[in-house]
C-alpha cells in the first residue's frame, strides 16, 4: 500500500491506495523474524568458562589527540577484567601517552599497560607495531587479542559476554593449515 498526501499543508488529506506491484511481505517476515529471534538467542556467560578476561590483550592504536577518553576507554577495559593492554601512539604524543599509562598503572596493581609508538600516524602501522611489541611471556598467556579503539566505552560484563561464544567448538580462530583450491577458467579470447 502507498500513502498518497495531498492538498495545502493547512488542510492535507491522505488516502491508502493498493499498488499492486508493491508485495507486502506481512505473515513470512513475521515468521522470519520469529524463526531468528528464537535461533540466534545470546550465548550466556558460562559459570566456570575457560576464557576469562585475563585470557584476553587488548591492543589500541591512538592518536593521543584526547587523554581523556583514552583513559576512560583504559579504565573501561581494566573494570572489563583485561591485565594486559598494549597502546601505540605517533611519537608526537607518546610522552603523554605513557604518562598517563604510568598513573593507570599506580591505580591497579595486577595491569600492566605497554606504550610504545609507530613512525608516524597510521592505524594498521601502529596495531602491527603494538602486536610486536607485546613481551614473549605475554604471548604464552594470551589467547585472544582484541583492538580496540581509543575512545571505545562499553559495560562491565561486554568482554565477558563476547568470550561465552568460543566456548563452543566450532567458532574461533583457525587451527593448522587450511588451503581452498579454485579451479579458474581461462577465458578464450
């Protein structure tokens, strides 16, 4: 159906016409709907789960423009549970940058939180950077990296709940070598 408007603003009228090109999908994306809402229910936060916070690095790439939301964005992960954060930032804030991880890291004891800076401003530069940065001992321990933006604010239990789903099997990283082989046509032109 199509809402048709007409006259002067003062005195508008409306009136429904059925178009009969338009199909309205009622019944079948109410059962869609049903059928998804039912199949995709949130994975709860398993009482004794193998992937705790702890388990997690959380690596961030800054351009130290804003030390204040990046501290909220640390404080958040730290009450989230997460120990270890790595942080990168251009070498133009990177004294702030690790002034202001080093008062973090007075407030908590058991954080431990990494500064070190790219050669110049570029996100996907400064995340490599900050990955090879991160020390052996913590690479044994990790086993989830999450990136996180500078600014990034989210609830207590979010980390927790993003973990309950890799207590299933089938979902998470690849594990040995996986190779696709497509057979490509060559065209006869």
């Amino acid at each position: 159906m199509d809402l048709i408007a007409t006259g002067a603003t003062s005195n508008p009228s409306c009136e429904f016409r059925h178009n009969s090109q338009h199909h309205e999908p009622g019944l079948l994306m109410a059962t869609y709907d049903t059928l998804l809402f039912f199949a995709l229910l949130p994975i709860p936060i398993p009482k004794n789960p193998a992937l705790t916070p702890a388990d997690v690095t959380t690596v961030i790439a800054t351009l130290g423009k804003s030390p204040d939301a990046l501290f909220e964005g640390v404080q958040c992960h730290i009450k989230a549970g997460i120990q270890y954060i790595s942080i990168c930032t251009p070498p133009d804030t990177f004294e702030e940058i690790q002034a202001l991880s080093i008062e973090i890291g007075k407030q908590h004891d058991r954080v431990r939180i990494d500064v070190c800076q790219a050669s110049y401003a570029n996100k996907r530069k400064q995340l490599a950077s900050a990955i090879a940065q991160i020390p052996e001992d913590r690479k044994q321990v990790h086993r989830i990296i999450v990136f996180a933006d500078d600014d990034i604010l989210f609830p207590e239990n979010t980390v927790r709940w993003m973990l309950a789903a890799f207590e299933k099997d089938n979902v998470g990283g690849l594990m040995g070598s996986f190779v696709t082989i497509f057979n490509v046509e060559t065209s006869k032109f």
